[in-house]
C-alpha cells in the first residue's frame, strides 16, 4: 500500500470517529452558557430538526428561512401522526404549483406535500413561488402553526385548552391578527416578548428559532397526547362490541346469512340494530336501546332493552324483550363477550352467545357462538335450529 493511500485512509477513520463526536459536543461557535445552548442541543442535536454547516457550526446570528422550517416541520407532522394514530392529511382543492421549486429535489416534494396535502401555508404563501430562501417571519410561523392546530381539530384529535385570560397580551397586535391570539388564548404557544410585544414582522434568527421551537412543538406534541389519551378514555366507556358493521354467520353448517350491526353511538344512550338474512327468505331485525354504563376495571355490565322481527314464509313474529351483555377486556386490545337475552317472541324466545374479539384503533375482528331457545314455557326448553358460529369485522369512523 502506498504512503499517500495510508495517508487517506488515517484521515478517513479519524474523521467517521471525529464526527459523532463533535455532535456529542455540540457546536464549535456556540459556547458553554450561551442562552440558547439547551434549545441548540434539544432540537438541532437530539431531535435533528435543524441542520448543521458542512463545519460543523450552527451559526444562530443568521437568518432562518422557509425551507428550513419545512425541515423541521415535516418532522413534527410525522410525530402527530404517529401519536394519532390516523393522517392528518386534508388536501387543497387548488394545488399550488410553485415556479421557484425543481421537482426532481427531494426537498421540494416534501415542501409541495406540506403545502397542498396539509394545507399548512395557507395565508403564508403566494400562488406562484415558495420564496423557500426567504426568511420566516414569527407571524408567518405562527400561522402556519395555526394551520395545523387547526386541522388537528378538524381531524378531532385535538383540543383548546381550558379558557385563560381573555383580551390581547400583546401591545404591537390588533384584534385582526387572530390567529396569534388565539394560539396564546387557545394552546398557550408562541409566546411573546418580556416587554409584552410579537414582533410579527421581525424575521427569525437560527437561534431564535431554535428557542420558539422548544417552546411550541413539545407543547403541541403533549397536547396531541392529552387528547388522543382522552378520547381512548371515551372510548373505553363505550367499548363493548364497538360498530360490528358487517358479520358472516354459518348456521348448522349447511346455511349461511349476511348480518349487520352495530351504530353504537356516544351519549347518555346508545343505539344498535341487527339485521340478519338467512337462506334470503327468513329476515330478522333486531332494535335495542340501553343507559351507557360504566366501566368495573376492565369489566363492563350493558343492559338493554328490545324489539325482534321475524319472518318465515308467510310466518311472522314480533317480540320484546331484555338482556345484558358482560364485556371483559384482557391484555391490551383483546376482550371477551357474552350476551344472554328474553324475548316474548315465539311464546318466548331465549338467545345465548359468546366470543372472543380483537380490536385495534379503528377496526376489528369478532368470532362468536349463538344458539337460540323458544318456547321455554310451552315446551319445557324445546331447543331451536339456530345454532351458528358468527365471524364479524369491526371498525368505528
């Protein structure tokens, strides 16, 4: 090996081990101290939403501009949505097709995809160029900022903070520049200055954004948080056998039917209905009412109340009648069911069913067992044909 090829070769190893190193350290021209070092090292060390100069310095004097910020917002959208667990995506009915941008760069795609499918420019650019070297305004983030608030809400996983105090905090603001005020009202981000002013105009420094994006995309990652862990709360209140929509029911195994359900709806009540067509000449509809009842633990008692249609040929019965269902949930998305029924129909009709579920965020899987009794007075527990292994989809909108 030569002297120049060992030379090269020293000066590759020194520098993959230099590196990670030097960002360990932190950046050469920011010192030890300085008022932004714990933003610098939260989100351009730890969390790479700021990039460094090829030398590895951060240079927080200069400005910081909208391509820059696009960097660190793809970022913090991907994290929204991820702790969502649904996309935020609303696209623009009119697609902004920016004439300053090259659609072969990787990094114009992400921008044209914050900018059309998010909608999160809005109010903040114009129809035919992105400016992406042009400094960011604090009141040009703060919108955007907005904007995608905003469609969190819209998406239903986000919502404002409990009321704080009311008017305008800051002195260089008019009432017209809502949304900054409601971003301090609503979701106490984009805080102003000691002296009780915006300054919506001036352009963000590296440093200061560094600084403003500590303070507000944890806040807003948290809120995300609060909401989406709010909502599964909700949802564990109403969890049993959550919009069972479509089923496939096998009957003695020689008959199958299509059965729908479901509808459970959130309030002091809920609804459902169950539709079921067997051999498509003997239809059944089902229509039940019952009070939302807490959850015991993972345990949860629902009583309800019903009516029943049947038809059989020229052969056709109606009843009330009135049952629970025992709902256990186990491990995380795993729950058992079991549902036992009376109902005046065919002098008086007794249903009994059990199964086993799994449901996800938005969607599941159900497999029960049922057998139906009639005629418990007359004919001394005289057992029924319908005997069938029900399989269900579940999902929730």
């Amino acid at each position: 090996m030569s002297l120049m090829r060992k030379r090269w070769r020293a000066l590759l190893i020194v520098g993959l081990f230099a590196l990670p190193a030097q960002a360990r350290d932190g950046y050469k021209d920011v010192p030890s101290g300085h008022w932004a070092e714990k933003a610098i090292d939260e989100v351009a060390i730890k969390r790479h939403l700021m990039d460094a100069y090829p030398d590895s310095t951060f240079r927080g004097e200069k400005p910081f501009s909208r391509r820059q910020f696009t960097v660190a917002l793809k970022v913090l959208v991907s994290e929204l949505e991820s702790l969502s667990g649904i996309p935020w995506k609303a696209p623009l009915q009119k697609k902004h097709r920016f004439q300053d941008l090259s659609q072969a760069k990787p990094e114009s795609k992400d921008i044209l995809i914050l900018v059309n499918d998010y909608g999160l420019f809005e109010g903040v650019v114009g129809e035919k160029a992105f400016e992406g070297e042009r400094t960011i305004t604090r009141s040009e983030m703060a919108k955007v900022v907005h904007n995608l608030l905003k469609l969190g809400e819209k998406k239903g996983v986000l919502a404002p903070l409990p009321a704080g105090k009311a008017g305008n905090p800051f002195s260089d603001l008019s009432g017209e520049q809502r949304e900054v005020l409601e971003l301090t009202e609503d979701y106490r981000v984009m805080a102003g200055f000691p002296d009780h002013t915006f300054r919506g105009n001036e352009g963000l420094t590296r440093f200061q954004f560094a600084a403003t994006c500590l303070q507000t995309f944890p806040l807003i990652r948290e809120l995300v948080r609060q909401s989406v862990n709010r909502h599964q709360e909700e949802d564990r209140s109403i969890y049993f056998r959550r919009d069972q929509a479509l089923g496939l029911a096998f009957l003695n195994g020689d008959q199958s039917y299509l059965e729908f359900s479901g509808f459970y709806y959130q309030g002091p009540l809920f609804g459902f209905h169950k539709l079921g067509i067997i051999s498509s000449a003997q239809p059944s509809l089902w229509l039940g009412l019952g009070p939302k009842t807490p959850l015991l633990g993972a345990t949860q008692f629902q009583p309800y109340v019903d009516g029943r249609v049947f038809w059989q040929g020229a052969d056709r019965q109606a009843g009330l009648g009135a049952g629970v269902i025992l709902h256990q949930r186990f491990f995380k998305n795993w729950g058992c069911f079991g549902n036992i029924e009376l109902n005046s129909a065919y002098g008086t009709l007794q249903e009994n069913e059990a199964g086993l579920e799994y449901l996800g965020g938005r969607w599941g899987i159900a497999l029960a067992v049922k057998n139906l009794h009639w005629d418990l007075v007359n004919s001394a527990w005289r057992r029924a044909a319908v005997n069938d292994v029900h399989l269900g989809c579940n999902w929730s909108f």
